[in-house]
C-alpha cells in the first residue's frame, strides 16, 4: 500500500493547466483535478481509505465494519461514469507497445524495461512538464500521459505499483473519446 500512497500524493502534486481540464471536461478525470486543487483534503482521505482497503476481500475495514463500495458510490465520489462502454484494453505484444507508444507521441522509453506491455509510472511524471511536451507534439500525448497516470494511480494500480499496463493505450488513442468510457466501473474490478 505504500507506494499506492506515494503515487496519490505525487498525482495530487500534478497540476494540469486549464486547456487539459478543457479537453477532459465530463471524463471524470477532469474532477481528479478538482480534488486537487478545490478539495485538498479529499486526496488525504483518499490515502486513508487506502491503508483500510483489502484487496483479498474487496471491501474496506473500518473498525470491525465491513464496507462494499457500490457502483453508485462510486459515481457519486469520484463523478467517473459507470454506465458506458466497458473498460477493456487491446493486449498487445511486447513487440508492438513501441510502435503504438509512437504512434500516440509518447516515448517508448516510458515502456519498462523488463516487461515491455508496461509504463513505468515515475517515468510518465516527465509529462508534468506541460511547455516542453507541447512544443514539440501538441495537447493529445500530455492529456494521454495525464490519463494514464490517474488510471495507474487512483482508478486500477497494479499489484507492483509502479507500472500501468499498455493495455489502456487503445482507450486513449483518440482523447475525445475518453469520456464514452465507464472508468468508475473499471475502479471496483
């Protein structure tokens, strides 16, 4: 769980600038921001939700009560949709994440090493450097890069917490189509 809250308070740190917020308008992950920056404390209560969390049980322990968190919760806290097209990614071959990884303007070199389906969470932090990534590839990579993070951190983080799987690069090729997806059901799988 450690890492999981050193990604929630790093996510909290990232700050993108309005023209992104603009474009993730309605995706849910435009609130993400919000709770950054409106509601401070939301993040913090985040992390304490995450020391409850059992991942075996799917459910929090809080005191001696057991909670399941419905998909209507979800909706309600996080303002993720949960009625719209499934959550599933393309696999692909270890082969074929540098080609799509350009493809979308993102460096192959965010892949992880070992297991070349991976992004490398840390690495997709470079992108909070807003000016440098637009001028040399626009808005899209940086609101991919945004997207991807929050998916790795917040809504599925991996067993090993320091990756995200290539696997929702598909769901992001065209970023106005963000928003068609039920992210706040892929938040309880």
């Amino acid at each position: 769980m450690y890492k999981s809250r050193t990604h929630l308070r790093l996510l909290k740190e990232w700050q993108p600038v309005d023209t992104v917020i603009q474009r993730l308008e309605g995706t849910g992950f435009d609130l993400v921001h919000r709770i950054n920056t409106d509601y401070r404390t939301t993040i913090d209560f985040l992390l304490a939700l995450v020391d409850h969390y059992l991942v075996d049980m799917s459910c929090f322990i809080i005191g001696d009560q057991r909670i399941t968190p419905m998909l209507d919760d979800v909706a309600r806290i996080t303002g993720f949709s949960i009625d719209d097209l499934l959550v599933i990614g393309q696999d692909y071959k270890a082969d074929e994440c540098p080609g799509i990884y350009s493809e979308l303007l993102l460096s192959p070199r965010l892949l992880h090493p070992k297991n070349r389906c991976d992004v490398i969470l840390k690495e997709l932090q470079s992108f909070k450097d807003f000016p440098s990534v637009l001028v040399r590839a626009g808005l899209d990579p940086y609101v991919r890069a945004y997207v991807l993070y929050v998916i790795g951190c917040f809504l599925t983080p991996p067993r090993d917490h320091s990756s995200v799987s290539c696997m929702y690069l598909s769901l992001l090729r065209d970023v106005d189509a963000i928003r068609n997806y039920a992210w706040g059901a892929a938040l309880l799988c």
